[in-house]
C-alpha cells in the first residue's frame, strides 16, 4: 500500500501545481492568439488546429435560415463579417424562402422582426463575394401534408390546446429543412473546396448581432 505520507505530501500536493500549470497554458495561449492576430473571444479557441502559427487563420462557415420578408443583414454584416475580416476565413450560406413572412407567435410588435429585402436579388449584392451557397426554396419544396408521418409523430409533443397546431409544426418543419440544406451547401464546400470548417455558426433571418 501507498504510505500515507506519500499520499499526503507527495501526488495529492501535487494537484494544485497541475492545475495552475494548466491555467497559465490556457492565458498563455490566449495572449500568443491576441499578439499574433489580433483580438480574439475565448469561444473562438473551440479549435486548436493552428493556433499557434499565424498563417492558419480559422474558417468559419455563416448559415443563415428563414424567410426572406424577415431577412436582416445589418447587424450580421457590421459586427459578424466586417469586424472578422482578416482575423478568420469566413464564407456565408443563405436558405431563405421568398413567399410572404410567417410567425408562429403572433404578437404585437411582429412588425420589429420585419426584413427590409424585397427580392433574392438583394441578398446576392449585399453579400457579394462573402456568399459561398444560396438557396430560394419554395413553400412547395417545405410542404408538410396533412397526412405526412412526421406531422403526426410530432402531434403528441404540442399541446393540443395551442393555436394552430398543425401550421406551427410546418413552420417548424420548414426551419428545419432549412438547416438541413445549408448544411448540405457546406458539406459540399468542403469536398469542393478540400478544406474544413473549424466553426459553424447557425443565425435565423431575423437574429441581431449586437456586438462583434
């Protein structure tokens, strides 16, 4: 058996150097990141691969889901693209349906959550070379029938009482399906392109992001 001094004064002392150690690896990585490519959030260390070598920036792949009489690209361009630029490689995916703007919470000051996009079109120019995959489905392509399996498998899991059971599970349907192909778009980017992303990042149309 261990002697109990051993125990006591020698491995067990030992935890609070490892911890410290482990501590200043972690500040000393975060200052080697700020020094060698500028500011930089700790959520952005979710991926080691070349951190520490300043020719490596991380690639960052943008989807942006919903519809586009909600579509809001501001705030995304001002404090998501423009203020990475040139800190991280970052290539934006849109899925955005062109028909008329559905909530499933119908609440006063729905306006607020109101795009400013009148056409496809829009969204090309604005995103400009940024954009690396876009789709415009249709409701058709999103159609959920009445009958369809996944409709009712889903039922149980709303409460029968709310309103409008059925199209808050399409809407939902819907969001889904969206996720589904710009993560098809960026799966395809990587094959194409013979890199991967370290981050992706998921926004709905209507996200705000307030600050960089």
């Amino acid at each position: 058996a261990m002697p109990r001094g051993f125990a006591r004064h020698g491995i067990l002392s030992a935890r609070p150097c490892l911890l410290a150690a482990a501590v200043s690896l972690v500040l000393a990585t975060m200052w080697y990141a700020r020094e060698a490519r500028g500011p930089m959030h700790f959520s952005s260390l979710v991926s080691t691969e070349g951190l520490f070598s300043s020719r490596r920036r991380h690639r960052v792949a943008v989807c942006i889901h919903g519809q586009l009489g909600r579509l809001e690209l501001k705030s995304k361009m001002v404090n998501l693209m423009r203020a990475n630029d040139g800190l991280v490689d970052m290539r934006v995916f849109v899925v955005v349906r062109a028909d008329p703007p559905r909530f499933s919470n119908s609440v006063v000051g729905n306006e607020v959550c109101m795009g400013t996009f009148n056409s496809t079109d829009q969204v090309l120019r604005v995103l400009g070379a940024r954009l690396a995959g876009a789709r415009f489905p249709t409701a058709a392509e999103h159609a959920l029938a009445r009958d369809d399996a996944y409709l009712n498998r889903s039922l149980p899991l709303y409460r029968a009482a709310s309103k409008n059971r059925f199209q808050r599970i399409r809407n939902h349907y819907s969001q889904f399906k969206g996720w589904e192909a710009c993560a098809d778009m960026v799966h395809d980017h990587e094959r194409t392109s013979g890199w991967r992303f370290d981050v992706v990042a998921r926004f709905r149309d209507n996200s705000i992001a307030l600050e960089p």
